[in-house]
C-alpha cells in the first residue's frame, strides 16, 4: 500500500511538472518580442495589459529562451505602456492592497467620490488640450465639434467603467 502512495505522488510531481512546463509554453508564445509584432502591426494596449501581467514569467523565460523579452519593443506608445503598468499592477496585487501594511478599508462611497473628482481632473485636462488644439487651427464650428467629441468620449469610458 505504501509503494502505491509513493507512486502517485510521484506520478502527480511529474503532472504538475508537465503542466507547469505546459503552461509556460503557452504564455512564451503570447509573451513580448514575438516576431509578429513589427513597426507595421505594433502591440496596442491589450497587449501591453497582458504583457505586464506575464512580465514575471516572461523574465524568467527570457533567461533561457532569446527570443522573449518581458516588453515589446513594437508597441503603440503611451497606450502600450499604460496596459503594460495596469497588467503589472493587477499581477502584483494592486499597489498598497499587496502590502499589507497600513492597510485602511476604503468604503465605497468615499472610492466612488475619489473616482469621480479623478474623472473631474482627467476631464478638464482633456478640455484644456483640445481648446489649446482648436485655437492653433482656427474653426468656426469648433463648439459643435467639441461637444460632439466630448459625448463620444463620456459615453466610451462610461461604457469602460461598467465593464465587469
């Protein structure tokens, strides 16, 4: 009865192995510096959330492996990098939360006032870029363009925030 224990046990290591090595194959061939990122199909912000999210795995493969690296050079830019750092963040534990030290709850009301003076920020931010756009390039119709891009964006990241 003895030598079966031993068997199985040794027989779910190497499972696990198998599955480990298995699932680093896997993420190897999502990981950044593959071949089909280039200057004409660069990496774009789901790219860059997935890339941080595998950025450990991809270290540690791209001591073995030359062709992987943990951020792709081909990349969109600013949107790139920001779902690189967002996947980062998701994959350490979210910043203070993974701490765990000086830890405080957050109520919900209070995030959702945070939230929403941030939004407040960001939006009036990107007010001021785009009238300093519209008075480099004179239009009369500017108002009615400012409002309709200011719907379309409110409504695209309202329609981002609500997503599961």
């Amino acid at each position: 009865m003895e030598t079966k224990l031993r068997q199985s046990g040794w027989q779910q290591g190497w499972v696990a192995v198998g599955l480990v090595l298995l699932g680093g194959l896997v993420l190897a061939a999502c990981a950044p510096g593959h071949e089909r990122f280039t200057d004409d199909a660069p990496a774009g912000f789901w790219f860059g959330v997935w890339h941080g999210g595998i950025a450990c795995i991809s270290f540690v493969l791209s001591l073995f492996l030359d062709n992987i690296t943990i951020y792709e050079t081909h990349n969109t830019g600013g949107w790139y990098n920001f779902g690189f750092l967002l996947g980062i963040s998701m994959a350490m534990g979210g910043g203070s939360r993974g701490a765990g030290h000086g830890h405080r709850r957050v109520t919900r009301s209070r995030r959702d006032a945070e939230n929403a003076e941030l939004a407040a920020l960001i939006e009036a931010k990107i007010k001021r870029r785009i009238r300093a756009w519209a008075n480099a390039e004179p239009d009369e119709d500017w108002d009615a363009v400012e409002k309709k891009a200011e719907a379309k964006f409110k409504e695209a990241v309202r329609r981002w925030a609500n997503e599961p």
